[in-house]
C-alpha cells in the first residue's frame, strides 16, 4: 500500500495562505483533501484525478487549488484566503482507505 504523509500545516493570521503537500511512497492515481475540526465530521475538501481533473467542495471553491506533480508522485493544496473556519487537521487520501497521517491548520489573528 502507498505510504502518505501530509506537510506543510501551521499557524496563518486570516486572509493568509499555506500550500500543504502530499508525498507519496509510489505513483498514485486519484488523491483527495480532507479535513476534520475538533468536534466535526470530517468532510471532503477537494480532489483530483490521474489526469488532472479537479472538484472542490463549495466552501473553499475559488480559494483552495489542488495540484500534482507526477514525476515527484505529490499532490498539492493551495489554499488562499484562509479564514478561521478553515481550521482543521489536513489529511490527504488515496484509493477507499488509504490515509495519511494528517496535519494541523489553524487561522487565527
């Protein structure tokens, strides 16, 4: 099974940026975003597939862009933007149950 692990998490006044990453033990096909605060469900942020093809979920349509780099088997979050609801643990997901170990985003001033 394809090893995950997420990076690039931290502390972001509103309205700052981060990109998080997702670095793969071997080639990956569709690889997705998600996101769980503390009390909350976690919930789908965004995804994209071997070829390129991305969705998002409406709350962070137009500030989040997920990428990859195939040659470096990584998938990208680019979230701009930030608000203090986007505060959550960052996890990124392969195939039905393959996840990462997560990392911590918070926005606050």
């Amino acid at each position: 099974q394809v090893q995950l692990v997420e990076s690039g998490g931290g502390l972001v006044q509103p309205g700052g940026s981060l990109r998080l990453s997702c670095a793969a033990s071997g080639s990956i096909d569709s690889i997705s975003w998600h996101r769980q605060a503390p009390g909350k469900q976690r919930e789908w942020v965004a995804g994209i597939t071997g070829g390129g093809s991305t969705n998002y979920a409406n709350s962070v349509k137009g500030r989040f862009t997920i990428s990859r780099d195939n040659a470096k088997n990584t998938v990208y979050l680019q979230m701009d933007s930030l608000k203090p609801e986007d505060t959550a643990v960052y996890y990124c997901k392969s195939g039905l149950n393959n996840w990462g170990q997560g990392t911590q985003v918070t926005v606050s001033s």
